[in-house]
C-alpha cells in the first residue's frame, strides 16, 4: 500500500493500492493553515478507515509543491518521517500533477492549466496536455510563479502552447484549484513506480524563498 500526503494547499492524507490504482481512505482539512496541528489525526483516520496498519505501507508518496514554505514543508516532513520509521522509500509528486490528473478523468486528451494561490497577489501556473502511456499528465510548462492578473482566465489553445517562456502572456479569469487530493498523488506514485520513472526531486517547490532570513554579519560600531 502507498501512503500519499500533501500539505500544499490545505491538507490531505490517502491511502492507495499500488496495484489497482484504488484509493483505500482519504482524510483531508481544507483548512490552508493549522498543517501542524491536523496531520497526525488525519495519518490516523486515513490508515484506519483504510483497514491497513503502518507495517502494511510499502512507499509513501509526498506531495512536493508548488506551495507556500511554512504549510507544505509539514507534509513532506511528515511523509518523510513515516517512511524513515518504516524503512521505505519516499516517492516525491508534483501536487499540481496530482490536480491534473483530476480534471484529466474526464477528458485525457485536453489543454489545459492548473493554477494555485501563491499567495502575495501571485499564483504558481503549470501548463498540461493529456496523459502519457503511463497514465501521467503531460506538463508542458512550469510550476511557475505568475502574477494573479495575469492568470485569471487561461483558454485551453493557450495552454496548449504555453510553456514556462510564454505564460506570462497568457489574457486575463480562470478559478484557482483550491484543493490538492492525497488520493491523486497515491496514484501517481504508483504510476511512476510502475513505469520506473521516479521523478528526481530533492527539494520541495516553494518557487519562493521563505520570509524568514540569517541574520547578516553584526556591524562594527566604532568608537
């Protein structure tokens, strides 16, 4: 079984079948803030209302972003705890891959683009076309941060030949994903670990630096 995670919007926890792409349980809050606080009953509900214990968990799938630094950095931290204690390998998904697998059960041949709030009047914008033989979303561009003016409607030719270069003159209305679900990341994983494409992504995708700073070298006062 595949324990997915993703903390990059709100936060969500599943539990998936890695041979049947089924989701076991999923447990989610909506709520964008409070990441710390829910993830630990929200592993539990998953894993229970799933019917599976920890030592049934074989890989755990992590949502890596985009995301705003303090909330998504709990749910890879998370995910990769779990998996420390288990002895298993972290298999790392890009969480608007997992949106776009969403919105492509319905039309896996169609353009389009998942956009986020990045939050600071900026949404994080990753451009699709279709799946891959491997039932994966084919990202055509980003994630990339693009301000919200200019990507509050995205027509679907435009997507279709945007990449990272051209997004940014993508016209402007189209509603943000508000949502990212563990399910969809559990499958993913399990796709990529069954065509043995493992994405290599070391660092989360915050596309923004965290506020927090080092403080710079103490100034010499002279006397």
């Amino acid at each position: 079984m595949i324990l997915a995670i993703d903390s990059s919007l709100g936060s969500s926890v599943a539990v998936v079948d890695p041979a049947t792409d089924e989701v076991r349980a999923q447990a989610d809050s909506a709520s964008p803030r409070g990441h710390a606080e829910v993830i630990g009953t929200l592993l539990e509900r998953a894993l229970d209302e799933a019917g599976v214990a920890p030592a049934d968990i074989t890989h755990v799938a992590a949502g890596m972003g985009p995301g705003p630094f303090t909330g998504l950095r709990i749910g890879i931290a998370a995910a990769r705890a779990f998996a420390t204690g288990r002895g298993i390998p972290v298999v790392p998904v890009v969480s608007h891959d997992a949106a776009a697998l969403e919105h492509l059960a319905g039309d896996p041949t169609g353009a389009f683009a998942i956009v986020t709030d990045a939050r600071r009047r900026e949404n994080a914008v990753s451009t699709y076309s279709g799946l891959d033989d491997a039932g994966i979303p084919v990202r055509t561009g980003g994630p990339d941060l693009v301000p919200s003016s200019e990507t509050r409607h995205i027509r679907r030719d435009e997507a279709e030949s945007a990449g990272s270069e051209g997004i940014s003159a993508i016209s402007p209305h189209l509603g943000t994903t508000t949502s990212i679900a563990a399910g969809a990341v559990g499958i993913l994983a399990a796709r990529s670990i069954r065509a043995g494409r493992i994405p290599d992504i070391a660092e989360p995708l915050y596309l923004r630096a965290p506020d927090a700073k080092l403080p710079g070298p103490v100034k010499r006062v002279s006397t």
